[in-house]
C-alpha cells in the first residue's frame, strides 16, 4: 500500500526556480516524475535530476528527449547516472525489482531511439523489459518467429513508422493488451509520422491502442503499470 500523501502544498513541491518538482508524485501514483529535457537547459536538466533523485533515493528517476550537450553535462557532473545515447535519456538511481514483463517489438533499426525510450521507461517504472528488434512485416518470418516469445508478455508495446503495418499485424497474431507507437520515419509524403499515427488509428485488429508520434514514454508507463498489475500476485 502506498505512503499516504500531504493535501497542502508544503512539501509537495521542491522549487528549483525554473521548475516546482512534484516530488509528491510517486505517494499519489507509484510512479515518480520525469524530467522532459527538451527546452532545458543543460544544468536545468542536471538540477532537476540531482533534486528528483534526492527526493527518491531508493529508486530510479528518469530524464528523456536529451541533447546531445545535456548528455555531456549529465556525464560531467552525474556520473553515477546511466546514458543512453540512442534514446537520449539519462537514468540515475536503481530500477525497482521488476514485477511483470512488457515486450518492446521494434519494426526497423531506424526505430531504436523510440524503442529505447519504451524500454528505458518500463524498467525505471518496474516491469521487465524484452526488446525484440527489426522485425518489421517486410520480413515477416522475423515476426512470426517471435511469436511465442512476445505473446507470453503480460503487454506489448509495437514501435514503428513507414505504413505503420507491424500492431495490426501483432494484434491478429497476440491476445496481449497491446500499445502501438507511431514513429517519425519514412519516405516522402509519412508527414513526419502522421501517416503512421492514422495508420495506427484505423487498425483493423481489435484491442490496439495508439499513443501520439514517437512518444515512447506514454507507451512505456502505461505498458509497465499494465504489467505490474496483471503479473501482482
């Protein structure tokens, strides 16, 4: 059972100047805030960390959509924290013991840094992660090989862009609660995943859900709640 929780606002904010943390927020939903570090600056992003991870010294606390020039802060002055280049994240702290598994199926390589972003955001909020990469449907057999392996997931979250074919595939294939992730790849005229996102929308097999373009962490914290509950003894 969670820790009951102040109603007031003293102490459930920590005011950094630029940012009033809701450090609160783990006691109201199990999970902790996140720092989302596009429009930060470097050392905003380093103090939001450092002060989140105060807050929570026994967990994990994340940070995402990281530049390149804020990874190289994190590095310099959080050196404990775990970089993730890829999926320009920053993790500082320990993951809880994973309760539940959420496969992460990945369409193409060019799909990693959203893949990642699922994957890092489902350990930070306590499930297990199981990345199955780069089986797109143009090679179907690479799915169909790994279909055994993602349906005994307790959810999955599919990552992909072009024509966006990989989660309606999945969801005639899986009877797992299924999340679906458009991506900001392809060709020509995608429109910079809207016509994965659509795509994702229409999808004829029952059960997709559709989160907004390259948003992998919405897919990942709703994957691992799922997870954490269907796996509770």
């Amino acid at each position: 059972m969670m820790e009951p929780y102040p109603t007031g606002s003293a102490g459930n904010t920590i005011d950094l100047g630029f940012a009033q943390l809701d450090v609160q927020r783990a006691a109201r939903t199990g999970d902790p805030e996140v720092v989302y570090g596009e429009g930060k600056t470097p050392a905003q992003i380093v103090s939001a960390l450092r002060a989140l991870h105060a807050a929570h010294p026994d967990r994990a606390v994340l940070a995402t959509r990281l530049a390149p020039a804020a990874l190289a802060r994190l590095a310099e002055e959080l050196p404990a924290a775990w970089l993730d280049e890829a999926g320009r994240l920053a993790i500082l702290g320990t993951p809880p013991a994973p309760v539940g598994t959420v496969a992460v199926v990945g369409a193409g390589t060019a799909d990693l840094p959203v893949l990642r972003e699922v994957a890092a955001t489902v350990g930070v909020f306590g499930a297990g992660c199981d990345e199955v990469v780069d089986v797109g449907v143009a090679g179907l057999h690479r799915l169909l090989a790994q279909r055994d392996r993602i349906a005994g997931a307790d959810a999955v979250v599919a990552v992909a862009g072009m024509e966006a074919a990989l989660p309606s595939v999945l969801g005639g294939l899986i009877g797992v609660p299924l999340i679906a992730v458009p991506t900001s790849v392809g060709y020509g005229w995608h429109l910079n995943g809207l016509t994965a996102w659509l795509a994702m929308l229409n999808s004829c097999a029952p059960g997709v859900l559709t989160v907004n373009v390259d948003n992998g962490f919405s897919a990942g914290v709703a994957a691992a709640r799922i997870a954490r509950r269907t796996a509770r003894p």
